[in-house]
C-alpha cells in the first residue's frame, strides 16, 4: 500500500509540474508578443504624428 502511495505521488507530481511548465513556456511567449505589439504601436503613433506635422 505504502509503494503505491509513493507512486500515486510521484505520478500527481510529474503531471502537475509539467503543466506549470507549459503554462510558463506559453506566458513567455505572449509577453514577447506583447512587448512587440506595444513597441509596434509606438512606432505608429511617433510615424504618424511626425506625418502630420509637415
């Protein structure tokens, strides 16, 4: 019984840690993304902005 106690928790473990690797890898990724769109954004507003003054 004790063995499988063991087994029970290393396997809940496993997965468990897994996942959190996964959602990590994915947040990542949608903060690069973000960071991207954002320096994006403001390099259309400056573009714009000096278009508009000549």
């Amino acid at each position: 019984m004790k063995v499988q106690s063991i087994l029970f928790l290393f396997l809940f473990t496993l997965v468990f840690l897994s996942s959190c690797g996964v959602v990590e890898t994915v947040f990542k990724a949608g903060m690069w993304w973000a960071f991207f769109l954002v320096a994006l954004a403001i390099v259309l507003i400056l573009w714009i902005v000096g278009r508009a003054k000549k």
